[in-house]
C-alpha cells in the first residue's frame, strides 16, 4: 500500500522537474525560421557597406593588437561584419541548401582576402611593428579558442533566429573568435614571420569550422525546414563529415593545450618551491624566472638576506628543488646581493703575493740595471781603445788626416750577401803625391787587422 502512494509522488516530482528545465531551455520560444534564413540569405555577400565596415574593423583591430590594447580590439569586434557568412555556410549545410552554400564559401573567401589585404596594408606602414602579448595569444590555438568559437557561434545562430531583437550583439561573440587572429596572420606575412601566419590562420580557420559546426547543430535540433528534399542516408553523411572534419581540426588544439596545462603546472609548482622554501628561512626573494631550452631547461632565483647566506645552505636550496618540481633536466641558480663576510686570513694571502710581485719585479729591475751598467761599461772600454788606436795611428801614419772603421752588406750580381769591413781613410796632399801611398795603404791595412782582429778589411779613399 505505501509503494503505490509513493510511485505517483515520484513521477509526479520528475515530470514537473523535466517541464520546468524543459520550459527554460526552450529554443522554439519566439523561433522565426524563414525570418532566419531570409536574414542570414540576406547580409551573406561582402560587398558595399559591408566591404567598408570590414576594412575599418581590421584596421581598428589592427591597430589595438599593435598597441596592445584591449579595448581597441573589442571596439573593432563591435562594427565586424563576419558573422554572416559564416552562419551561412553551417546554415546551408544544415538546410541542405548547395547554391547557398557555394554563394556563402565565395563570400567568406573575399570577407578574408579583404581582411588580409588591409591588415598587410597596415602593418606595412606602421612605425611600430612588433609582436605584442595580443598578437602572441592568437598564435597557439588551444580546445580553449575552439569552446569560445563554438558557444560563439551558439549565440550568433540563437540571437539571430529570434523573431525579437535579443538584448545582445551576436556578431561581436564570432568577430571575437575571428578578427583578431585574421589580423594576426596579416601581420606574419607582412613581417615574413611565417610562424605566426600559419599559427593565427590555423586558429582563424579553425574557429570558423566550429562556428559553422555550432550553426549546424543549433539549425538542426530547431529542425529548419530543407531547401531540397535529403533522404536519411544523405543526412547521416554530411553529419559525420562535418564531424570528422571539426575533429580532425580539433586534434593539434588538444596538444597545444596540454602543453600549455603542463608549462602552467610546472609554473606553480616553480612558484611553490620559491614561495615555500625561502619564506620559510625568512630570505627575501627579489626576482625568479625560468628559461625554457631545448637542451637543459633554468630556473633563475635572486635572493637577499638580513646576512651572508653560506654556500653550503645555498646548495641545500639547490636540493630541495626537486621535492617541489617533477621537471628533472632543470638547472637551479641562486643569486644572492649581499656580498660574502671579509676574512682576515684571505686579506694576509693576498697582501703575501702583493709582497712577492713587488719582490720579484724589484729584483727584475735590478737586473736591468746590471745590464746597463755593463754595457756602460764596456762602451766606456771601447772609447779608450778607440783613443789609444788614434795615438798610435798618428806616430805610424802621420799623414793621415781622417779615417772611419765600418761593417756593410755586399750584394753580387748572382744574388748571394756578405759582409764586408770598410776602412776609410783621408790622406794629406803631400801623402797623396807619394807613389809609395798603396805601400803605406798596404801597411795600415795589415796593421788594423793585426790590432783589431778584423779579416777582409778593404780601404777606401774620401
């Protein structure tokens, strides 16, 4: 008796619970389907007004990713007339409308050769020119960019099938996902940075696919009547075309997020062992970074204490790392500013070596001058010889006025060197008319080699 009294209680709490989510949830409330197309149908074709709003939107957005301004960018969404073209392609799709379809593919490719040319146009005469943190964010698409274009593309499709204006601007939610990264790829070409192209473009299409996914489902589920008859089989294909297609897009987003996942996590946990090790022995820490290689990835901490930090606890800082991070290829470096304590004996060892330089570069010197003072010494010598052989030079050869005792260099025809002894001499006039003078030549020639050693001595008159 009181399982049948409950049953009614329980099914009577389900149904009422499934109507008033069902009531909620209702898309059909306010639905206008032929409205819908005729709109979408209607503002498909880039041309005219269209053209000229789309040429300001990129430049706006231009502009605010060169400037990294936010608010610039959002403004430029505002007046962004991609949303049509768009909406289209899942539209026809869904409706199985072929020469829509074509007619909304043709338009969206001159909405993007618009877009390109104006964004190459601007970042070809900017002054400015380098890649922003706006710019770098619609470089690496993730499953993130892909929820946004998705629920974009719900909102875009849901606001515009209304029989009522909603209280929203739909286009702005698909301009997001889309006028950005467009601008983006127009400043890779622009700067030849064909990384940044092909990443924005990637994330560009990308975000179209799910927007024109998004339009599909939503015309499909508020069952849009077909423009020409599609049996079962037909249907089933396109949807799961259209569903291997989004998922084979999707798949290099999946990596790219997980990457992004991973550097976070190790972001945190890097910031763990920061905050956490240091607090805990009250050492302020000034600056921490960390470089990402493709051989050893650095964590760079700077530090400073209320005193001298010994190495011995810096190599313990050093330890604790891998307590706190699973990134094992990372390589620590503290920095600490406060310079070590003076040691006395340090300051006695190098006072010791100063006193052994200054000793070994006097005794230096004082061999220099040794030096000196020997070659004085023996010019000094040469000079009284040289006097002595003058002396004795005018007892034996009074008739000679000058001489000088030279070494030179001989050169022959066949190319061979030597080295010749040259003595010069000036007889008196009365020594010249003298026909013994090569006698008496003869003489000092063999006198000269005989006092000073010398072989080969050859006399010449001046």
């Amino acid at each position: 008796m009181s399982n049948e009294s409950t049953q009614p209680e329980k099914k009577s709490w389900w149904e009422s619970t499934t109507y008033f989510f069902s009531h909620i949830l209702d898309l059909r409330d306010g639905l206008d389907r032929k409205g819908t197309i005729d709109k979408i149908h209607k503002n498909i074709e880039t041309k005219g007004a269209n053209v000229w709003l789309l040429i300001s939107a990129i430049f706006i957005a231009s502009i605010g990713l060169d400037t990294n301004s936010p608010a610039v960018i959002i403004g430029a969404m505002l007046i962004s007339p991609l949303m049509s073209p768009i909406l289209g392609i899942g539209m026809s799709i869904g409706i199985n409308d072929r020469k829509t379809l074509w007619l909304s593919l043709r338009h969206f490719m001159i909405a993007i050769v618009v877009s390109l040319l104006t964004s190459i146009l601007y970042f070809g005469m900017t002054p400015l020119g380098s890649l922003t943190s706006e710019m770098a964010a619609r470089t690496s698409p993730t499953f993130l960019d892909v929820m946004v274009a998705f629920f974009g593309g719900i909102a875009g499709i849901v606001a515009g099938s209304r029989k009522d204006l909603i209280n929203a601007v739909p286009g702005v939610a698909i301009a997001t996902a889309l006028l950005p990264p467009l601008c983006v790829t127009g400043f890779g070409i622009a700067n030849m940075e064909w990384d940044i192209a092909l990443g924005s473009f990637y994330l560009f299409f990308l975000n179209s696919t799910f927007v024109s996914l998004a339009t599909y489902i939503i015309v499909r589920v508020l069952r849009f009547p077909f423009k020409s008859y599609v049996n079962k089989k037909e249907r089933q294909r396109t949807t799961l075309i259209m569903v291997f297609f989004s998922v084979l897009l999707i798949i290099p987003s999946f990596f790219k997020l997980t990457e992004i996942l991973s550097t976070a996590s190790q972001n945190r946990q890097m910031a763990t062992y920061v905050n956490t090790v240091f607090d805990q022995e009250g050492v302020n820490v000034v600056d921490w970074k960390f470089a990402d290689t493709d051989t050893t990835d650095h964590l760079t901490v700077t530090i400073v204490g209320q005193d001298y930090i010994p190495d011995e606890k810096i190599e313990q800082y050093k330890s604790e790392f891998n307590k706190y991070n699973v990134n094992r290829n990372c390589d620590v470096k503290i920095i600490q500013l406060k310079d070590p304590p003076k040691n006395n004996d340090e300051i006695t060892i190098q006072l010791k070596k100063l006193e052994e330089e200054v000793n070994e570069l006097q005794s230096s010197q004082n061999e220099e001058i040794l030096i000196l003072q020997n070659e004085i010494e023996s010019l000094k010598s040469d000079s009284l010889s040289r006097s002595t052989m003058s002396k004795e030079l005018n007892i034996l050869f009074p008739e000679l006025e000058k001489y000088a005792l030279t070494s030179t260099l001989e050169n022959s025809k066949t190319g061979s060197i030597d080295s010749l002894n040259v003595l010069l001499v000036s007889w008196s006039q009365t020594a010249l008319k003298n026909k013994n003078l090569k006698e008496t030549e003869l003489k000092l020639k063999e006198w000269m080699q005989t006092k000073n050693g010398i072989s080969g001595l050859t006399i010449l008159r001046y």
